[in-house]
C-alpha cells in the first residue's frame, strides 16, 4: 500500500476512534507512517522483500533480477507481461518503477524472529502428552483443536518422499534413520499449505491459459 494511503488510513481509523470517544490522549497517537514506526521502534523494509511480479502470470521477480532485466518484458514463456517502467529522477538517473508489487518475508527468518521472543516457548503446546480418554478411538472424546486430529499423530520424521513411475506418491523411512512421531518432540516444525476455492479457480484458469496457448 503506497505511503499516503497508508497514512490516510490510519487518520480516518483515529478520527473513528476519537468520534466514539475511545481515542487515548496520553501518550498523543501519530498520525503518519513513519511516525508509527518510530514509536514501535520497527522498520519493516529491513525483513521485507519487495518482490515484482508480472501482471498477468504472476511470474516474481527479485529487487537484484529486477535491475539485472534488459527489458521491462516477462521473461515467462507465451507471456506478454511487462514488469516496470523507468522513470526519470530528480538527479536525471533512470529508475525502474514495478508495475505490480507483493511483499515477502523468509520464511525460516521469520520464525526464527517468533521463537526468540521472550516467553514464545511456553506458548507451545507440548505435544508429548498423550490424549486422555483414548484419544479419536473413544467415541466420548471431544475434540476442541487441530492437535486433536488423528493426523496430528500421523506426522513423521525420518521420511523420504518417494514418486512412482505413474505418479504414485508414498513416505518411506531413511535407510538408517529410525521413523518417529513429530509429537514425541518437545519442538517440531510442520507446513501446511492451505488452499481455497479461490486460489482453486485462479490455478485452474492459468492452466487454462497455458493449455490454449499451447494448442
């Protein structure tokens, strides 16, 4: 979201606040990006990476690959994307301007960030405790979070992924390797990428595209 947005924002929320009489004098809110990030003591851009992508496929482009582009065209196949388009500064000096932006943050150093916050650990549940009253195989059990999904218990480590000539998919234990719960751990680290209808539909249509384009 570009600045004055940002900042517009936050003044129409405050103006909200202070229209319903909840607005806190003391200390006196900012009204200004910048002013936020002062008084959290953040600067975000310093874990943010502002990546282009192309407006039609989607392709990502980083800040260094888009500077190393010798043209504002998508390098995707059968894609008639541009990416940027280069402006004058006040200095007289070309500057590349994305057409399309979306922000990342890496992964690992993200939760390397939330573990290192005082307390976070605790915060875990721990589950080595094993679930009372026979767990799913009881029909008394009530279930009250994900952790007590009977995949919860499924999760390995000491696997490989295996793929069949036909595309089967199957987990196989390392050879020298034990196979384990990852809830015998005290602390273990599972992804899980979740999909809606949404994102369904937006894959489905890019095939879509591709496989016209290719016939």
């Amino acid at each position: 979201m570009p600045v004055r947005k940002t900042n517009d924002n936050l003044c129409g929320t405050l103006d909200a606040l202070d229209a319903a009489g909840v607005l806190p004098q003391i200390p006196p809110p900012v009204r200004t990006l910048e002013g936020a990030k002062r008084r959290l003591g953040l600067e975000p851009d310093d874990f943010i990476i502002q990546y282009a992508i192309c407006p039609i496929c989607w392709k990502h482009y980083s800040p260094q690959e888009l500077e190393d582009m010798d043209s504002s065209a998508c390098e995707a196949t059968y894609c008639d994307g541009r990416i940027y388009q280069e402006l004058d500064t006040a200095k007289g000096d070309k500057k590349r301007r994305a057409f399309k932006i979306i922000p990342h943050v890496s992964l690992i150093q993200q939760l390397r960030r939330i573990m290192r916050r005082k307390g976070m650990r605790k915060h875990i549940r721990d589950s080595r405790t094993p679930q009372q009253n026979g767990g799913n195989d009881s029909d008394d059990f009530i279930m009250t979070d994900m952790h007590d999904g009977k995949m919860w218990e499924d999760m390995h480590t000491g696997i490989q992924r295996e793929v069949g000539d036909l595309g089967t998919v199957r987990d196989e234990t390392v050879p020298g390797e034990t196979r384990k719960q990852l809830s015998q751990y005290r602390f273990g680290l599972h992804l899980v990428v979740n999909m809606d209808w949404y994102v369904h539909s937006v894959v489905f249509q890019l095939m879509r595209c591709i496989l016209i384009r290719l016939v």
